[in-house]
C-alpha cells in the first residue's frame, strides 16, 4: 500500500520556520479555562493553546495531481516555496484566541505536522450558521461538520442529517446513524477512531459512524493511506477548536 509522504520529515527540512515543526504539548480540557488544552492520560496536545506550533498548512487537492503523494513528488525547492506560501496564508486566516483554535472561514487547511496511522483523536468545535468544515484523517476528507439547519441551505446534501459522517465515502458511513449537534453557541465533542482502514466517531457521546471503511477520496481504486497527517478544514464561516488530543494506536 502506497503511503503518503512524512510531512514533518519531508516537508518541514530546511524551511528555517520554526514554528511549522516545533512539537506541541501542554494546556486544556472542557469547560475550566485553566484546565482547557491539557491532555488526559495517554494523549498529547495538538494544539498548545498558545500558537501554532506544529502545524502547516495544506491543500492537497489543489496541488497538480490532487493528492498527499503528489505533494511528495514535488522537487524539494517548488516543495519548500508551496509550504512558505501556505504558511502566509495560515497566518491570514488562523489565530489563537483565550486557548481557542480560530479560523474566519477562509483559507488553507492546517495540517499537522506529523504524520499519524491507528488513532484515536478527541476534539472539540463550535461553528456558526452557513459555516461547513470537516476533519481530514491521514490527509483525506473527510468527518463533516455541518450547519444542519434548514437555512443554512444544505439539505440537498443531507447536512439535516447532522454532522460526524464520513461524507465522501461512497456507501456506508457516509450519513451519521443519529442527529447529535449541538445548537449553534455551544462547543460539540468529538471522538474519533481510526484503525487501518475502519473508523469510528462519536459526536457528543453518540455513535454516528460504527466501525466503516473510509474511502480514498484521493485514488478512488486503492486502500486509504497507512499514514498522514490530521487536517482541519475550513469553508464559509468561522469555526472554532479546543482541546484537540490525539493518542497513537499500536
């Protein structure tokens, strides 16, 4: 099975910008602010609650040939000037605010550093009305986030449904099996377990996807990626994330 390429190894060398591979530890859990972005027992932090250390920014699709192993085919240099520009567009579009994760809804998709396989990741995000996003594993789309309203005009896609599905999966998985959303305003949790190509989510302690294959989005005809990175995504309207954690499976 091909993999995608390591991106803290083959994409943050020589790019002299400390904070894309500084590792990230430290700060947070729920509704305690001083607790908020501390991992619990097992887990390490993603995100630090104070910048964006170990973080990049990505977008495989938009690369020529759409996909993580065509980033890794790219010439060092044209590799190196594709991630210096990302990251100027990170800095646009990604702050940190009182320990929170804060997109506008524009922009690059932050991506981890780090490549990960078997996972479990825990996570929490507050949207608004007409946002859409979604969580990437090992590079590829997607666990959706919906606004699940009526108005916010996505029902043709089965956004009422609710969020936590895997949305570009062709067959099973792709709907969630309950609507667990949270109104508007408040923070949603969600858990997630990927282990080779299955994955599990739970969205506010409700199981929306029971143990599904998830599909390549990337090369329709082969395996999901051993390994990758962990993608935000972002579109529409401003999204929110805490207490982003993640424990690796053996």
């Amino acid at each position: 099975m091909n993999t995608p390429l390591s991106l803290k190894k083959s994409l943050c060398s020589g790019l002299g910008l400390m904070l894309l591979c500084v590792s990230t530890l430290t700060a947070g859990e729920k509704q305690d602010p001083k607790k908020q972005n501390v991992p619990p027992e097992g887990f390490v932090a993603l995100f630090n609650g104070k910048d964006l250390s170990g973080w990049i920014g990505m977008n495989f699709h938009k690369v020529k040939g759409k996909s993580p192993l065509a980033v890794e085919k790219l010439p060092a240099a044209e590799r190196e000037e594709l991630l210096k520009k990302n990251w100027e567009d990170v800095l646009k579009h990604w702050t940190v605010e009182k320990g929170e994760l804060v997109n506008d809804g524009h922009g690059v998709y932050l991506t981890t550093a780090e490549d990960y396989g078997d996972f479990e990741l825990l996570l929490d995000y507050k949207t608004v009305a007409k946002a859409d996003s979604g969580i990437y594993l090992r590079g590829v789309p997607q666990v959706q986030i919906w606004d699940t309203t009526k108005e916010g005009g996505k029902w043709d896609r089965k956004a009422n449904l609710g969020s936590g599905g895997l949305y570009n999966n062709k067959g099973e998985g792709k709907y969630p099996l309950v609507h667990a959303d949270k109104p508007f305003g408040e923070w949603n949790h969600l858990r997630i377990i990927m282990k080779g190509e299955k994955v599990t989510v739970y969205l506010n302690d409700k199981l929306v996807v029971d143990n599904k294959k998830m599909d390549n989005y990337y090369e329709k005809d082969t395996p999901i990626y051993a390994t990758g990175p962990i993608q935000l995504q972002t579109h529409g309207g401003e999204i929110r994330f805490r207490n982003v954690f993640l424990k690796q499976l053996k």
